[in-house]
C-alpha cells in the first residue's frame, strides 16, 4: 500500500463528499474544494441553522469547511475540465 493521503480533490456534491473531505483535511490532507461558479457548492444551501445572530459568518459552513483551500472552476466547460 501507498503512503498517507497528502492531497484531495473535493468536487462537493450534498453531504457525504464534504464529509470526506472534511475527514481527510483533519488527518492532515492539502484538501481542495472546487465549487461551481455563481451558486458556490449544493451544501452551502443545506444548513437550516440560520447564522448566530450579530455574527459575520455561518459557523456551520466554517466548521465543515475548516483547513481546506476552495477554487471556482466551470467543470461543463472544456477549459474547466482541462484544468482539473
């Protein structure tokens, strides 16, 4: 068998994908999210905690997202699926 994971691709899809993803950075991973561009990632729209109030950002999302670097590539376009 290969070495320890280092880096992950995360193109999220509802739940399982981020989860994953999620996992994977906190093992350690270089964990890179792809989120297509205008409505950002399915997930993002899932929370049905509404952000605390005064705060600047969703929690929620910070917390599944945490320790991961995210990208905006259009994966139905050639050039997209060229890049990744």
């Amino acid at each position: 068998m290969g070495g320890p994971c280092r880096t992950a691709t995360d193109v999220p899809s509802s739940v399982a994908g981020p989860a994953a993803a999620t996992i994977l950075s906190d093992c350690g991973a270089d964990v890179i999210q792809i989120e297509p561009p205008g409505t950002g990632a399915p997930q993002r729209h899932l929370s049905s905690a509404p952000p605390t109030p005064g705060a600047q950002a969703d929690y929620g999302r910070h917390l599944a997202h945490r320790d991961m670097r995210g990208t905006v590539i259009d994966l139905k376009s050639p050039a997209g699926t060229e890049v990744l």
